[in-house]
C-alpha cells in the first residue's frame, strides 16, 4: 500500500466534517513583545496574514499554516508552512505556548506562538494577499477566519500571558 508523505487534501473527519490536511495541521502565531513601531510602543504584536482568493474563506485574515505532513510535529509543520507563505523566520524563535483544537478523534489543529525578535513577512506565494502586525486589541475587530476566530480568545491569553 502507498503511503503518502504529504498531509495535503482534505479528509472527512470522524466527526463527519471535511476538513484540510490528512495527517491534521498547524499554524504559527508570532509575535513580537517590545515593539517599538507604530502608534502602540512596547506592547505585544502579532502577526495575521490575509488569506488570497485563492484559500478557503479568503479575504479573512489568519496565521500562517497548513496541512502537517505524516510523522510531522506540530511545530515543525507550523514553522515549514510559515516559512513557506510569509518568508524566512529570522533570530531564534521563542516558543510561548499551543492551543489544540481537537473536534475529532482523527483530526486536530494546533496554533503555535512563537516570540520573535522583530517584525517580518510578505507574501510569498499564492495563498497570501498580504502581512501585516497588529496590536492585540486590534485583532478581534478584523474579518478573521471562522476557525482562527474560534482560537483567538485561546491565543490572545498566551501572547498576552493571562494562560
């Protein structure tokens, strides 16, 4: 039988849903703690991307992410598929914390935060339209992806540090 490496496509969860990547997925929040940029100095950013036309609920705004591969850590696969829609992850990255979404027995999603030195990104292939940083009190009033938003009040408390 062949087993495939990559975890791309789409799965029926047991739970009767269909939902992307086989082997489940994962995604990275960075942020960054001590800005100095813009109009909120020194307090937490993070950074959403916002998802093409090309993604499913495109036009909404999320973290970098994807399907993992088989075998792949939730980390690993988080970072890769970060590296791969908004660019080369610069320093040493800090892990802060995971959320698990967990709505399956054969399917999860984790969200990464990881803590970075300063801020980064573009669009670098096709499911991006474009990066940005934005202050935490900030998040909740944008067009967020429905699973994203569902996780924020969750990752808001690592980045923020009230978990």
């Amino acid at each position: 039988m062949f087993e495939r490496g990559t975890g791309d496509g789409f799965i029926r969860c047991s739970d009767g849903h269909v939902r992307w990547g086989i082997y489940g997925a994962a995604g990275v929040v960075f942020v960054v703690r001590s800005s100095t940029d813009g109009d909120h100095p020194g307090e937490p950013v993070v950074m959403l991307q916002k998802r093409s036309a090309m993604a499913h609920e495109g036009g909404t705004w999320s973290c970098a992410g994807g399907a993992l591969h088989r075998g792949e850590m939730p980390i690993d696969g988080a970072m890769r598929e970060a590296a791969e829609e908004v660019g080369a992850i610069p320093g040493t990255p800090r892990v802060l914390g995971e959320y698990l979404f967990k709505p399956a027995l054969d399917w999860a999603y984790t969200t990464i935060v990881v803590e970075v030195d300063e801020p980064f990104g573009s669009s670098v292939n096709f499911e991006t339209d474009e990066v940005e940083w934005f202050p935490v009190d900030e998040v909740d009033h944008l067009p967020l992806h429905a699973g994203f938003a569902a996780a924020w009040p969750h990752i808001k408390d690592i980045v923020t540090g009230e978990s």
